[in-house]
C-alpha cells in the first residue's frame, strides 16, 4: 500500500509541475486523472444511492466536463498559435 501512495504521490506531483509551467500535456493528463473516478463513483452509486454520493459524481462528472470543453476549444487556437 505504501508503494502504491508513493507512486500516485509521484504522479501527482509530475502532474502538478507541469501544470505549473503551463504544459499541454499536463492539461491532457489532468483531464485523464480526473475522469478515471467516474468509474469507481458510478459503481459506488449503484451498490448504494446516497446524496454525497451523487453530489460528489456531479461535481465530477461537471468538472471533467469542464476541463474537456476548455481542452478542445483551446486546441483550434492551440494549433493556429503554432503556425
């Protein structure tokens, strides 16, 4: 377990450093990282509904929604920026 944490610990922090020097990349993978919960939350609901848990996979589920909005606008502007 404790490997594990060290692990999504490192992952996060790469995460973080290149969000924090505004790479693409890191926009991409934040998107990746925040959408791989709706699974767990999804199956979460359907063992049992709960309000926290469906406020939790709303705001989720908003949030990656969000982030895949802005990535895919940005990218037409993305690649005009880049001729």
């Amino acid at each position: 377990m404790a490997l594990s944490a060290l692990i999504y610990s490192i992952v996060r922090f790469v995460e973080a450093i290149g969000l924090w020097f505004q790479q693409r990349w890191a926009e991409w993978f934040g998107l990746l990282t925040g959408g791989m919960y709706l699974p767990i939350e999804i199956v979460a609901i359907m063992r049992r509904i709960t309000w926290p848990k469906v406020t939790v996979l709303s705001v989720n589920t908003f949030v990656v929604a969000y982030l895949a909005y802005f990535l895919l606008k940005s990218k037409g502007r993305h690649k005009q920026a880049m001729r």
